[in-house]
C-alpha cells in the first residue's frame, strides 16, 4: 500500500507541473491568437475605412450639392424659360425636384438617419413652397408670376428651407475628421 501511494505522490508531483505547464501555454496560445485576431480585425476595419471614408465623403458631397441645386433661388434661376406659363414652371420645378432627388437616392446608404431625415425634410418642404404658390394664379398665367411668389415665400421665412439640412450635413463631416 506504501508503495502505491509513493506512486501515486510521483504520478503527483509529474502531473501537477506538467498541468499548469500546459494550462499556461494555453493561456499564452489563447492570448496570442486573441491579440492576432484584434489586429486583423483592426486591419479590416481601417482598409474598410480606407474604401468607404472616401465614398462617404462625397455621398456627403453630392447631397450638398443636391441641395443647392433643389434650393428655390437656384432652381427657378436654372429652370425659369420666359415662354413657360404657370402651370409648365410648377410642372417643370416640381420635376427637377424629383429628378434631383431619384438621381441621389442611393446616397442615403453613406448618410445617417438624421442627415438623410433632413433632407428629405427640406425636399419636401421646397415642394410645399412651389404648391401652395402656384394656387390661387391662372395656370395660363406668365412662369415669372410663380416664380415671383415662390421668391416672395422664401423671403417671409426665417432661412432657406435647404439651411438646416446643410448645417447638419457639413457638421457630420467635420466630426469624420
């Protein structure tokens, strides 16, 4: 019996090293793969940025654009045709509008929820504007009559209906960098 406890205390005294040997090349296996797959992963993530920023930056862009182009004092100066009664300018600033708009909706994709929010906003506030001021005028009416009182809408509003939506958006790209 003495001699099967003396080999069970060397079976003991092997095992136990060997164990916290082994637990310990585990635990230095395990956190070298660990720091192996953050580094990658951190690599993925800054070539992603590297692919996406730049695609980002001009969805941004783009939009900025969509809104200047959409901002009623430049539309009616790009769209406005001496020829063009009321009822052909609505039709035609209302177009340009969704033209606009059909043109950059896959931005939204780079844009968050709030900025897209915002210009849709806008867009449909602009619209609202060009409505309610072409009712009331003849439809056979001269363009410049709704162009002037579209022109008169903006100018009893605080800011252009574009403001808010490009402050917000020219925010969000200066907390990119």
């Amino acid at each position: 019996m003495e001699n099967g406890l003396k080999i069970l205390g060397d079976f003991v005294k092997i095992l136990l090293p060997a164990g916290l040997v082994l637990y310990a090349m585990y635990l230095t296996v395990k956190s070298f793969l660990t720091k192996d797959f953050e580094k990658k992963l951190i690599d993925i993530k800054i070539k992603n940025t590297d692919i996406v920023l730049p695609i980002r930056l001009q969805a941004y862009e783009r939009m900025c654009l969509f809104l200047e182009r959409v901002s009623p004092h430049n539309l009616i100066l790009r769209v406005n045709d001496p020829s063009y009664n009321v009822a052909e300018l609505h039709q035609r600033l209302l177009r340009e509008i969704r033209e606009e708009y059909a043109h950059n909706m896959s931005q939204q994709v780079y844009m968050s929820e709030e900025s897209w929010a915002l210009i849709k906003v806008s867009m449909d506030h602009i619209t609202g504007i060009i409505n309610s001021a072409s009712e009331g005028l003849p439809r056979d009416a001269r363009g410049i009559e709704l162009a002037k009182r579209i022109i008169d809408r903006l100018l009893q509003l605080s800011e252009d209906p574009t403001t808010k939506a490009l402050k917000y958006i020219k925010n969000e790209i200066r907390q990119i960098f």
